[in-house]
C-alpha cells in the first residue's frame, strides 16, 4: 500500500517518514500518524517501532486520525499537547494544581518514586525551566495577590510560603527585575496576576490600554518589565485597572471557543518597524498561520526575514498580538517564547475558530 497524505496542507510522506524516523520534535502539534496494521495513531515523536513506510498514513490533527478509525496511542497520549505525553510531568502538574501554596522539595519527589533529575530534564524539555522553578512561581502568585490588596510585606511573604523576607524578595525580584516595595510607590502603570487554562499571566496596563501580557514562565520577563519600568520612569506598581478586567474576560472567551479575536486596547512599546510587524499579526485570522516569509511580504519588506523574526520574538503581548501565529515555512512549528507546548494548545484551539 502506498503512503497515503490526509491533509493537503502537509508536507510531502517523504519529510513525514524521515522525520517519524528521527523522532523529530518539530512537528509537534502539526502532524500524526496512523499506522494501518494496528489501527492506533502517534506523534511522530513515539519511541514505539516504527511501522513500514506503506503502513503509514498522515494527519494533520487528532479528530482526523479518529474520523478515520484509528484509536490514540498509550505511550505517547496524542491526544493533548507533547508535555501531557509523559506521565511524571502529568503527575507533578497535577499535584502542583492541587497543592499549590506547598513548598516542593527535591526529598519530595523522591518520595513519590521520581528521580529529581530526571524531573528537571522533562521540565525544562517541555516549559524551559525546573518543576521546582514553576512550583516557586505558583507559591510567588499567593504573595503578589496580597501585595495588589494591601497587604504587609510579612503577611504577602506568609501567604507566599517563604520562611524568610529575603527570600519571597528575591524571588519576586527574579521576576519583575526589582524588589516587591518598589511596586508599591504611586504608579502610572499597575501589574496584576491573571490566570489561563496555559497557566498564569502578568498584565501591565494603566487606565486606557494593555502594555504587556507575558506568561510568568518566560525567561525574558524580567528584562522586558525593566524595559517597561525604565520607559515609565519606574513607576510602575502592583494593582488594577478596567483594562486588567477586560483582557481577563477576552482571554476566559477565547479559551472558551467564544472569542476568536481579542479585543483589548494595546499600547505597543517598539521602533516603528517592530510595531508594522506586531500590527499585521494582529491581522492573521485565528486558526489561521503565516511563515516569517509571508509576513515580511505582508508588510512590504520581502527581504527583511530575520528582521521580522527578531521583532516576533520581542512581542511583550502575547495571545492579544498573537506571535505564535507564526510558523516555519516547511510548516513546523518554531520557536515560541512561552514555550512550544503552549503553541501546540493554542494552535489547537483555534482550529475551532478555522
């Protein structure tokens, strides 16, 4: 039987083969395959045998391999992003869901049978940083909320589950670039905590629009909070505005399937060129996807490729100026700030915006 291509928009079975062969984490989120002599559908990046090129065939997304008969895979759960295929980092997300004001230690995960270094590789495989870094971030979140309503420095530190002062400062420093009493001063712009289905999310704005919307994971946080701070003279602090409210019921719609665009006033902190790149991101329909090609042809500058993907890269509004819109031109998914497990969900829900 001859390989067979459900999808028009995949690439040719060839580059499929080779890259189910080499376990090739780039297609993550782009591609699967059925296997006809066992009716069952993997990413291509399972460690199970690889089948015969003619037992092949492709999908372009889950609900296509199902619509053709084939039942999801047990070792590599194609089903839900990469990082929900490996059991311990289901597990731990879990627990750190159920738990997560708790203090997670490495004498912690040897006690539910994990190596801790194993543990650290899929973490930072998947989200770039450490289980015990996200756990930090999660018991950090219970300190700013405090911080936003008023309260002591000792009590926010309490709430946070830090046994010291020092300590919830140097982690909220880690994060915002500066220590937590700096945000408290009189401010133009106020930072708020809001949560997502993808985790949790910093939104500046001030009374009129959204300045920055980062997921709280991304390395390049703090120097683009600086780089906000010192373009507003440092004033800026802990708080809320209507424009928080606002991005807080888009971003709840959008996860819902009900919003496929958000509508939230932004200001866009960048040279003129950066800015032309981000406004015609702003214009890719959901569901939709561009190469770095087509948007440096979409805004005149058909030569300016590496360019164009710098000033992707330097968007410091995620999901409102929708980057992760962009993939390679071959069709794989590239890199993205907030991490490639997240492009592969966001991708996946728009499909239903398609």
């Amino acid at each position: 039987m001859e390989m067979v291509n459900d999808m028009l928009d995949l690439p040719d079975t060839d580059t499929l083969y080779a890259a189910l062969l080499a376990r090739d984490p780039a297609w993550e989120g782009r591609a699967l395959v059925g296997v006809t002599t066992t009716g069952i559908f993997c990413r291509l990046t399972c460690p199970a045998r690889k089948p015969l090129p003619r037992n092949c065939r492709w999908f372009a997304s889950a609900d296509a391999a199902q619509a053709a008969g084939f039942r999801p895979c047990r070792r590599c759960h194609p089903l839900g992003a990469t990082a929900e295929g490996e059991p311990l980092v289901r597990d731990l997300l879990a627990r750190l869901d159920e738990r997560p004001d708790h203090r997670w230690s490495e004498a912690d995960l040897l006690a539910l049978g994990h190596d801790p270094s194993t543990v650290r590789r899929a973490f930072k495989r998947h989200f770039g940083q450490s289980f015990l870094d996200m756990s930090r971030a999660a018991r950090l979140r219970g300190g700013m909320a405090s911080l936003v309503k008023g309260s002591t420095m000792i009590d926010a530190q309490l709430e946070a589950g830090f046994d010291s002062a020092s300590g919830f400062r140097a982690a909220f420093a880690r994060l915002f670039g500066h220590p937590p009493h700096r945000m408290r001063q009189g401010s133009d712009l106020l930072a708020d905590w809001i949560d997502t289905p993808l985790g949790g999310m910093i939104a500046i704005a001030d009374d009129q629009t959204l300045h920055l919307l980062e997921f709280i994971d991304r390395k390049a946080l703090p120097e683009g909070l600086r780089r906000l701070s010192a373009h507003a003279g440092g004033r800026v602090g802990l708080g809320r505005t209507p424009v928080h409210d606002r991005t807080e019921a888009q971003l709840a719609a959008y996860f819902a399937g009900n919003a496929p665009c958000l509508d939230v006033p932004v200001t866009l902190h960048g040279t003129p060129f950066q800015q032309q790149v981000w406004r015609a991101l702003q214009a890719i329909p959901a569901g939709r996807t561009r190469s770095y090609v087509q948007l440096a042809t979409a805004i005149g500058r058909p030569t300016a490729i590496r360019a164009v993907a710098r000033a992707n890269a330097t968007n410091r509004i995620a999901l409102v100026v929708p980057c992760h819109r962009v993939i390679g031109a071959d069709g794989t998914l590239t890199g993205y700030a907030g991490g490639l497990w997240r492009k592969e969900k966001l991708i996946a829900i728009e499909r239903g915006y398609a």
